[in-house]
C-alpha cells in the first residue's frame, strides 16, 4: 500500500486543481470538461485503493448524469398545443 501512496497524491492534487478549474472557469465547455477530469480522478483513487466495483460505479454515474438531459424525453423542442 505504500508503493500506491505517492501516486494517490498526486491524482487526489488532480482532483483539487480540476475541481478549483470547474469552479473558476467563465464558460460551460471548461466547466463540464474539469467535472469530468475530476470524476475520472476519483475513478482512479478508486482503482488504486483496490475498489474496481466503486470504480465503475463513478464511471457509470459520470456518464450517465452528462447526457441525461439529452436522454430525457422533456428535453425536446417545445411545440404548441392546439
């Protein structure tokens, strides 16, 4: 575990440093873009800390909040009733 430690440092400063970008950022592009690095970040310590099953649970959960708006049947264009 100690060999493992070094490297969780440096994802867990990834993280910060992504995290710290999503915030600061002016524009949604670099927003969505930092949450996604940080989501990939903690999919990593996961790996790491030997939890394969809570890796691919926040892989999944990325995912699937990203584009359930575009999967969602309300998010269509509005038309109007007659």
């Amino acid at each position: 575990m100690s060999e493992v430690m070094p490297v969780l440092y440096a994802v867990m400063g990834f993280i910060l440093v992504a995290s710290v970008i999503a915030i600061e950022a002016k524009d949604l592009l670099s927003t969505v873009i930092s949450i996604s690095a940080a989501g990939a970040g903690v999919a990593i310590v996961f790996l790491l800390l030997r939890a394969p099953d809570l890796a691919i649970t926040a892989v999944v959960v990325e995912v699937v909040s990203r584009f359930r708006p575009k999967l969602s049947p309300d998010s269509g264009p509005r038309t109007r009733a007659v």
